[in-house]
C-alpha cells in the first residue's frame, strides 16, 4: 500500500523558507505512519508551512493567542474530519527562532526544525499541551515519530 502523502503549500520570504516541499512531506510521511499506529487511519490531507519572521509571528501570536511575543511556531487547525480528503489548517514557523534557539540549546538546526513541524502538525490533528496528561501524550508522540525520522529526543 502507497503511503498517501499530503500536499503542503509552503510560503514565506525565500530567505526565511528552511525546508523543500520534498523535505517537508518525508517528515509527514514517518508523523503519519507513527499517527496511524496509535490512533487511526488519517485520511489524505493538504496543508499550509509558512515560514515568517520574528516580527511576523510576534503579530499573530498577539492577534490569536493574545500574547505579545515571538514564537516558535503558531498552528490553525481546520479541525475537519481527519479520515476524509481534507485541509488540516495552517502552520507558521518563525525561522529566526528556529536558528537562534537550535544554536542556544546545541541542536542541528534541521533536527530542531524538524521537531517544530511535527509540533505543529500534532497541533493541526488535535494534539494540546495544555494539561500534563495531555502534554505527556503529545512529547510521547513527538519522540517516536523524530525516532523514526532520525532525530534525537528534544526533551
């Protein structure tokens, strides 16, 4: 069986983008493989990678998350049905963070990067940290699926 692969708009000032379109299905690709395992068929889906800069992202945190800050990465879930054909929603990465905060905690950029994007598809399939439980099953989920992508315990 083929694994059906999403399609994934990425948008961003060039100098801001930090992955190919290729680069970002593949790492779907091992997020999907672990998701279905433990949760259930996911369905072929598209969504949105827009790589924004610090002050980009410190404006929408503020609009939808009323704070008035940088973040590393900001999710916007369609919150459809996720067995069907369907749009998961919208993800913005701060490219700036993702380099400081790689080189401020000893990590490859690209494995942090990595770690980010499938935080925030686990946001787009529903997954919060809000509550401990909640937060345990999420860095649990994380963990196995950057196993299966080749990328060390950020934790």
């Amino acid at each position: 069986m083929t694994l059906a692969l999403p399609i994934i708009e990425i948008s961003g000032d060039p100098s801001e983008v930090l992955c190919t379109q290729e680069e970002a299905r593949s790492w779907f690709a091992g997020l999907k493989g672990e998701y279905e395992e433990s949760r259930g068929k996911l369905g072929r889906c598209s969504f949105n990678l827009a790589f924004l800069t610090k002050a980009e992202i410190k404006d929408m945190n503020k609009r939808f998350a009323g704070k008035d800050k940088p973040t590393n990465v900001l999710s916007f879930p369609s919150n459809e049905d996720l067995t069907a054909e369907r749009f998961l929603g919208d993800i913005a990465i701060c490219s700036e963070l993702i380099v400081e905060e790689a080189v401020s905690q000893g990590k490859e950029t690209q494995d942090h990067l990595i770690h980010i994007f499938v935080h925030g598809v686990l946001h787009l399939l529903g997954f919060d940290h809000e509550e401990h439980s909640s937060a345990e099953k999420m860095e649990s989920l994380e963990i196995r699926v950057l196993k299966k992508i080749g990328v060390a315990d950020p934790y």
